[in-house]
C-alpha cells in the first residue's frame, strides 16, 4: 500500500514578519535568521528593510521589520513554538 503525503509531511512555504526595536536592531534580525535556518526553516527570499515608528506611543524606539518567505516541514503550531523560542533565546521579554 502506497501511503499518501499528509500535510504533515509537505514542504510550506511561509512568510514571517521580523522586526527589532531595541539593541543592535540589523544584527537582532540577522541573528533571528540564523536561528531559523539552524531549525531547518530555510530562507527562500526576504524584503529590504524597513524602518517604522512603533506602535501604539511612537515614543517608543523605532522598528527595523523585514518580510521572509520561508520553507519548512514544520506545522503551524511546531513553527510558532520554534519562533518564540527564537525570541526568548535572543532575549525578547513579554510585557503582558
């Protein structure tokens, strides 16, 4: 019996949104890469870099973001779980 792929066992293509405010933003970003490509996530392409105001009090440090798309095998749920590994590893704390 032939056993069919499940969506489980099929490459995704996704696109994550990364950003950084505080610190060496450009080198949070490149660290954050290269987290996701050590898990496996392998980066197709990526946006330039963008800078924006933060939100809600633009008082706040401004934002550099970039846009990945990316390949994984992971499942939505494995892939946040690496993603927020991702941030607490590179020091990112939860204000709420």
């Amino acid at each position: 019996m032939i056993k069919l792929d499940t969506s489980e066992n099929r490459a995704k293509l996704i696109y994550l949104g990364i950003g950084s405010n505080l610190g060496n933003r450009k080198n949070n970003i490149d660290k954050a890469k290269f987290k996701l490509s050590e898990n496996n996530i392998l980066i197709l392409r990526e946006s330039n870099i963008y800078e924006t105001f933060s939100w809600p009090n633009k008082k706040n440090p401004k934002f550099l973001n970039i846009v990945l798309k990316v390949k994984t095998f992971l499942s939505p749920s494995k892939l946040l779980k690496v993603c927020k590994e991702i941030e607490k590893n590179l020091g990112r704390k939860k204000n709420c």
